[in-house]
C-alpha cells in the first residue's frame, strides 16, 4: 500500500514538473525560479503580468518616452500615448520582439533613429497607425510580416524601402497622402510575398504600377482613379479580392476586357461613373455596382463564355452568387435572361 501511495506521489510530481515546463517553454521565460524576477524588471510606467510574462502593457499612460524593454518581451503595448521619437536604446536588450504597437503617438520620420527598428531581427509585426510620418520608415527589420501605417502624413516611398522586406505579407498604407509620384517601377521590388495591400484613401489617380505578382486583396477605394491600364492584371494573376469604390472610372477608363480576370473573386466598383456592366469571369462570386450611372443591363454583354474544358466546373453557369446594382438608374424587373445566366445568384440588390 506505502509502495502504491509512493509511486502516485511520483508520478504526480513527474506530472507536474513536465506541465510547468511546458507552459514556461511557451512563455519562454528564461528563469524558472521565481515571478518576482519579472516584477524586478518590469519599467515602473508599465504593467508586466504574470500570467503572460512576455508581454508589455504601457498603452494610454501619457508617456513621452519608450522605457528599456526587457529581454524576456515578445509583445509591446505602447499606444495611445505622447511618444515622438524611436531611439535604439529602450530596445538594445529587447531581441526577442515579435510585436510593437505604437499607433496614437506623435512619431515623426525625424524622431526614428537608423537603426532602432533594423536591429529587431525577430520583430514580425509593426504598428505605426495615427501618427505623424510622412514618408514609410526605413530601415525595417527583414523579418517583418506586417507593416501597419495608416492614417498618417505619407506622402513619400523612399527608394529601396522594401527592397529586403521578403517576409512582408500585409502593407497597409490607407488614409495617408500618397500621390501618383510616390510610386517609381522598382517601388515594390522585393515583395515577393506580399498578399494584402491597402492604399485607400489616399490621392491616387492611376492605378499602382509594377505590384508585387502574390498580391491577392488589393484595396484602391476612395481615391481619384480614373482608368486602369491595359493588361493591368497580368502582373497579378492571383488577384482575388479587387476594391475600387469611390473612384472616378468610367467606361473608357477599363480595359477593352473589362474584368475578365479569372482569379478575381470579389470586384468592387461602387460609386464611380460607369454607365455599363462591365465585362467579368464566369469565376466571380460578388459584384458591387451600386450608385453608378447605368441604365440597363445587356446580358448578352455580361454573360461570360465558359469554355469546353471547363465545363465540369460550370455545370450549373457562372458562379456570381451577389450582385448589387442599386443606386442606378435600372428599373425593376430584373431581365429574366440574368437569372437564367447567373443560377447560383443568391441575391441581386437594384
């Protein structure tokens, strides 16, 4: 019985001695012995708890300075506060970065010093929203997988900006002050993964050129785009999610092809000035044309073509499952030649 009560003790221990380890590994927190460790390094201005000991909270304390980061942190909480500047020294202990979020600050290109972001090998996301750059921050940190600028002063892309940033999948660069000659050919060379890009409100009237080939979700609205150059879409053959609301596109301004892209999945036209449906895929699945100017819908016109090899696919027509056309000056009903083209429409909005 001693023997049985022995070994349940042990294997209790065991037990927990492998627990502990484990959730410590996933912390990874370096010294085992005590939290008070943590509480010792921990900057006075801000909160360190210990369940998470590798985060950071320094958000809404007025702060005008970054504090010395400990080496233990991974995530960094200091938004909402009075920080102007970047400095390398709060971050020359703090390698293990994988999170800093610096939006609501007073940051200006000036206040970052070379260097202090570089430095950061392990840093994954950067949030820089709401503050006060006019142009993007360079160096970065090769790393980097998502860069988050909007709502600032951007008016300007320095050369080279994103030349090592290979690892960068979202860049979102909405509500900033981006003119067409922000943008040089080579302006996205380097962003070879790049998936989601986001320059909506900004003061764009052509469309971005030369976007890195990945580039799946393309987000244009709220601009003074007028046109789209031919073959525009070639150079992004994965373009699924494409938004273009708030423009100024008119039917000369497409493409002799319009929309026939057959890797966009989402097309975004709202409030531009364009008096016909334009062309698109049989892949589409959702179509927004509301408060433009057409009049009438030429079926014959928008109903795309599948061709023999793929007709097991479109079995059952073209796959538009939501179509909105309100906003026009359609008048009810809906031709019946619509509904026989698109059978997979779920709603149609005029």
């Amino acid at each position: 019985m001693a023997a049985t009560i022995c070994f349940i003790i042990w294997v209790l221990f065991i037990t927990d001695t492998v627990w502990t380890r484990s959730v410590r590994q996933v912390y990874d927190v370096s010294d085992p012995e005590d939290w008070a460790v943590h509480d010792f390094d921990c900057p006075r201005e801000c909160f360190c708890p210990p369940s998470f000991p590798t985060a950071l909270y320094c958000e809404n304390r007025g702060l005008k300075e970054i504090p010395p980061i400990p080496s233990r942190i991974w995530y960094l909480y200091l938004e909402n506060n009075l920080i102007e500047t970047i400095p390398e020294k709060p971050f020359e202990n703090a390698t293990q970065l994988r999170w800093i979020n610096l939006n609501k600050n007073k940051i200006t290109n000036y206040g970052i010093e070379k260097g202090a972001l570089s430095q950061l090998k392990k840093l994954l996301f950067l949030f820089l929203e709401d503050n006060e750059l006019e142009e993007v921050p360079s160096p970065l940190p090769r790393s980097l997988e998502q860069l988050q600028l909007a709502r600032n002063k951007v008016s300007r892309i320095p050369q080279g900006t994103f030349s090592n940033l290979e690892n960068l999948t979202l860049l979102d660069l909405q509500h900033n002050k981006l003119l067409d000659n922000a943008f040089q050919r080579d302006t996205f060379k380097g962003l070879k993964n790049l998936m989601q890009l986001n320059m909506a409100k900004n003061a764009l009237k052509n469309m971005p050129p030369r976007l890195p080939a990945n580039t799946m979700q393309l987000f244009l609205d709220n601009n003074s785009i007028e046109g789209i150059p031919e073959n525009y879409f070639n150079v992004i053959p994965k373009v699924a999610f494409l938004r273009l609301n708030h423009n100024k596109l008119s039917d000369a301004g497409l493409p002799s092809s319009g929309f026939d892209v057959s890797s966009i999945l989402d097309l975004q036209l709202s409030h531009n000035q364009l008096t016909k449906v334009p062309r698109i895929s049989a892949h589409l699945q959702h179509l927004h044309l509301d408060h433009n100017k057409i009049k009438n819908v030429n079926v014959s016109v928008i109903c795309p073509p599948t061709l023999p090899a793929e007709q097991d696919s479109f079995s059952y027509g073209p796959h538009l499952r939501y179509l909105r056309l309100d906003g026009n000056e359609i008048k009810p009903p809906i031709p019946m030649d619509l509904m026989n083209c698109f059978r997979l429409l779920q709603a149609v909005i005029i």
